[in-house]
C-alpha cells in the first residue's frame, strides 16, 4: 500500500503538491481501487466499471452483478472502503465510481497498479492475486470455505477449495487449543 500511496514521492516526479492535478487522480484512483479489491474480494472488473446505483452508502453495501458467474451478490463495507466511497460520491460527476478521460467506466487501465507492484518488489503478482489475498485473510480469521464462496460469488465451493489447506492449519490450531484449555 506504501507502492500505491497518492501523496508519497516518486523517483524523477515533483513532490504531490507540485505534480499535475490529472496524475495525483490517477494516484489516488490506483489506491481506492486496490482497497477496494482486498477489502470486498472482487475482481477488478466488477470494481472498475460499477456504477454508483450499486452502491448505498447508508446501509453500508456494496451490490455486486457478478458477469462473469452471472450472479448477484451483497458486500458490506468496510470502514476504509467506506470512507473511500463517501469521498469518491462527494466529487462523482458520473454515473460510475471509477471513470477515465472521458467520465466513462475505467475498464482496465492497469498500469499504475503494475509500476505500484514493481515499487514493491513484488515478483510474479498479479491483480487478481489481491483477490486471493481477501479470501486467505477471511479463512485465516475464521471464515470457512462456504462463507467465503458465497463472498467471492463463487457458483460451486469447489472454486474456493484453492484456500482449504488455510482452513484445515486454523481447525488444526483450533483443535489444539481446546485440547489445551480442557488439559489445562
């Protein structure tokens, strides 16, 4: 997240306040949208192009139309991903939450985010690998597989089996520490 911060300084760039107004909204639109997909899980398309009709910030939810698996799924935010959103609506000027030159959906337009990875010296990661990281989160925390199936908007559980080997390590620990606690 250090990689993607809008106000840090950047090799051969003006510190934020001298760069130009069009690159720190780029910054800043790299940023809100990583939050965005390691706090709701989604995949970047789904975060890219949604409009702001799939959003209620009073309730605190996010709608997701899944294409790809062509299903609907309901997403409460988190306090940052809220927060991010509250600022985003305060500015919108159109109908969807990430827009490029032209107040169009932002479609893929990747870049930033892959300069941020490299700043990062993160090897062989990719977008989607942010996704991944939501889901081992969820089940390193708790979550089982069919929670964070239903989650991601997964049709079958099978497709969240990737993440069984972190669910088994935590029932293991689990197990373990009742063992303990009744040995006590």
């Amino acid at each position: 997240m250090d990689a993607l911060d809008p106000k840090a300084d950047f090799k051969f760039r003006p510190k934020y306040e001298g760069r130009p107004d069009e690159e720190n909204r780029h910054r800043q639109d790299n940023y809100d949208l990583v939050v965005l997909l390691l706090d709701t899980g989604a995949r970047y398309s789904e975060i890219a192009n949604i409009t702001w009709d799939r959003i209620d910030l009073e309730q605190r939810m996010i709608h997701f139309w899944r294409p790809k698996v062509r299903n609907e799924s309901i997403i409460y935010m988190t306090g940052r991903v809220f927060e991010i959103l509250k600022r985003r609506k305060d500015s919108a000027t159109s109908q969807y939450v990430f827009t490029n030159e032209k107040s169009g959906a932002r479609g893929y337009a990747a870049k930033g985010i892959f300069n941020a990875f490299e700043r990062a010296e993160l090897k062989d990661f990719h977008i989607h690998d942010l996704r991944h990281t939501c889901a081992s989160r969820l089940i390193q925390n708790g979550m089982n597989l069919y929670e964070v199936s239903q989650m991601l908007g997964h049709v079958d559980v099978q497709t969240t089996q990737r993440y069984a080997h972190l669910e088994n390590r935590e029932i293991g620990q689990r197990a373990r520490d009742i063992m303990e606690k009744l040995n006590g």
